[in-house]
C-alpha cells in the first residue's frame, strides 16, 4: 500500500461524493419549476442510498470480479466477500478502491435524472435506476476498466479502449438512456418554464466542477504527476468550454446567460473526461473550445428539431460531450480509430438495448409518469409531500 495515493484517492472518493451531494442535485433542481425542485433532490439522494447498497451487494463483483477479457465479472466479491482492510488493489486498500468506484456508479445513473424530471413516477426512477446500473452501466464497467472484452489484450487487440474516466462508461451510457426515456415519457405540459432559480444552477455548477478534479484526478489511481495534469487538462477545458458557450449564445441571441455558461462548463468537463489521462493543456485548450459550441448545436438538435423533451440536455451536454472526447483521444493520436469507434458502437447499441428492455419491464411494474394532476400541481407535494417554498405568503 502506498500512502500518498491512499490518501488521495480518499480525498477523490469525497469530491466525487460531492458531485452528486449536493453539486448535481442543485444544478438538477435549480433549472426546474419551484414546485418540482423538491423531488430533483429526493431523486438524486435516494439514487445515491440506493446504488450504494447495491454496489456492495452485486455491482462491484459485476464490475471488477475476475473474468479476464470476459463480458461479466464473476460474482466472487458480492458484498465484498474476501475483501478485508489489508486486501490490496494495486497500491490502493481495495476497499477503497471500491468506494471510489462506487462514487462513480451513484453519479451515473443520478445524471439520468436530468432527463426526466418533473413528470416521472417516483417508484419508476428507484426501479429503473436500480437495474439499469447492475445490468447496463456495471458490465461496461467491466469491459472497458475491468479486463474485459474492449480493454487492452481484448476483441480489440493490445490497444484496446481509451476512457480515463469515463466518457463512454459514464457519459455515453447515461446520456443514451436519458434519451431514451425522454422518449418514452414525452413532453411534459409546461415545457416551456423557465428555469425557476438560476443561482441555484450556479452553485451546483460551481460543486460540480470543483469535485471533477476528483473524478478525472482520482482516477490515475495514484498521487503523481498523471493526477496532476489530469486536474489541469480538466480545469483548462472547462474554462474553455464556458467561455466558447457563452460566446456563441452572444453571437446567436444578443446575450449571454449565467445558466449557458455554467452549462458551457459542465459540456468542457464532460468531454475532457475521457481524454483528461491522454492529453495536455493545449489539446485541452482544443477539446473545451469545441466542445461549447458542439454541445449548443446539440442542444438545439434535440430540443427544436427532434422536439425530444430532454428535460435539462442530459444527452446533447453529456452524451454528445462524453463521445466527442473519446473520439479526440483519436484524434491526437493517443488511442486507436478502431477501438474508440468500436467501443463506442458497442457501447451504444448495448445500452440501446439494455435500456429499451428496462423501460418496458419497469413500467410494467410501476408507473413510468405521474398523473396529469401531479405534474401540474408539481410532484414535490404530489409525491414527497413537501414543498420548498411557501406559495401562499
């Protein structure tokens, strides 16, 4: 065990807890109506209860049990079977190594939320979220970060799959299912609101990209110089990306907004991501720059032109962010064409697939969207209860 990296990766495991709670819970609930911010909250809290005890129980093994260029992990480690605080994963304690995993299998699946805020059953989302992560997002963990089928020696040969930290992993399978029961829910009545609490979008933002030095920093596995430029190539493109966004919204509409910029940066930081081991500050500079342009444009193609109800652009920030930066990790040379496309086409048609079933099986269970009379009125009091303001005064 190494103590440095230890120490690290504990900070890491914390910034990425802190993404979810309470960075993407406020950006999430901050760009909905006041009356639905309540349950943006509960969605992504119980998602991040809810994983965690099913990390432990099969998704870590899923991911991570042993099954050498294999499509599914064995399930050896469920519930951290054989795993005692001196077990080590590389330099790391393993059980740390699996709360740093497990981080990133709580955020994947809260991203999801985005898509279908405001007018979706509250038991829908436990239940989707539940299988969707042991069944879609943990086996491609396996393939591209635990030895299996698109990881180097893999289907792809010795130079397999390029995704520091997952640009095909996280965004790419979050945002093609975001998409997905988009569709499947359809638009909601008052899809024209807007975002209720603008400040609230900042701050989220702002968590956001602070805990994403944790994200792409931490998942060097170690304390040097790797996890330095990782931090910095991250920093660089979301700067980057806020400023292009910002830019672009001025030259299209006369003005630019608080929300478009801090959306510019979550579009940099998504993108990077994947490339955020492979590349340096000027490719960054590149990545960032593009990126708040190509994520707008999809905004913009999903929105008006497909009219899908992508609630808050899951999939045109993170889902075209997320396989932009793949393909430049290409691009500058530091992956192979073949694999990146290759796991990427992989990658997106099982998640179609996956998440195509998972839909039809959970609405047969639950409701998949809350009654006319709920969205209306809004689904914190319809479904929590609660409200988060007080209308009457």
């Amino acid at each position: 065990m190494n103590g440095a990296d230890t120490a690290w990766i504990i900070v890491a495991t914390a910034l990425v807890l802190f993404m979810s709670l309470p960075g993407l819970a406020l950006f999430y609930g901050g760009l909905v109506r006041a009356r639905n911010v309540l349950s943006v909250f509960m969605h992504v809290y119980a998602i991040a209860c809810l994983m965690s005890i099913l990390w432990l129980a099969f998704g870590y093994t899923i991911a991570f049990g042993d099954a050498t260029h294999g499509w599914f992990g064995s399930l050896d480690k469920m519930f951290l079977s054989g795993v005692t605080a001196d077990s080590l994963s590389g330099s790391l304690p393993e059980v740390l190594f699996f709360a740093f995993q497990m981080t990133f299998a709580i955020i994947t699946p809260a991203l999801i939320v985005g898509a279908y805020v405001e007018r979706v059953g509250f038991g829908f989302v436990l239940t989707f979220s539940s299988l969707w992560m042991l069944l879609c997002y943990a086996p491609v963990v396996h393939w591209i970060w635990g030895g299996g089928a698109l990881a180097d020696g893999g289907i792809f040969g010795e130079v397999g799959t390029r995704d520091f930290a997952g640009g095909i992993v996280v965004h790419e399978t979050a945002g093609i299912a975001a998409l997905m029961i988009a569709v499947a829910l359809g638009p909601r009545k008052h899809r024209t609101t807007p975002p209720h609490a603008p400040w609230m979008v900042f701050m989220g933002a702002a968590m956001l990209w602070v805990g994403w030095f944790g994200f792409n920093g931490g998942s060097q596995l170690a304390a040097d110089g790797g996890a330095a430029m990782a931090i910095t190539v991250t920093h660089i493109s979301a700067a980057t990306a806020s400023l292009t966004w910002a830019l672009y919204e001025r030259i299209k509409y006369g003005k630019a907004s608080l929300v478009g910029i801090v959306t510019g940066t979550i579009a940099g930081l998504a993108s990077i991501t994947p490339a955020s081991g492979f590349v340096g500050p000027i490719e960054a500079l590149i990545i960032g720059a593009v990126a708040g342009v190509l994520c707008q444009e999809a905004v913009n193609l999903v929105r008006n032109k497909l009219n899908i109800d992508d609630t808050l652009d899951v999939f045109a920030v993170h889902g075209v962010g997320g396989i932009f930066g793949t393909i430049m990790i290409a691009v500058f040379g530091q992956g192979a064409w073949v694999s990146q496309f290759g796991a990427l086409i992989i990658v997106g048609v099982f998640t179609f697939v996956v998440t195509y079933v998972l839909i039809k099986v959970t609405a047969a269970i639950t409701p998949l969207r809350a009654d006319l009379e709920s969205e209306v009125n809004g689904l914190d009091l319809s479904a929590h209860g609660e409200r988060a303001y007080d209308f009457t005064s």
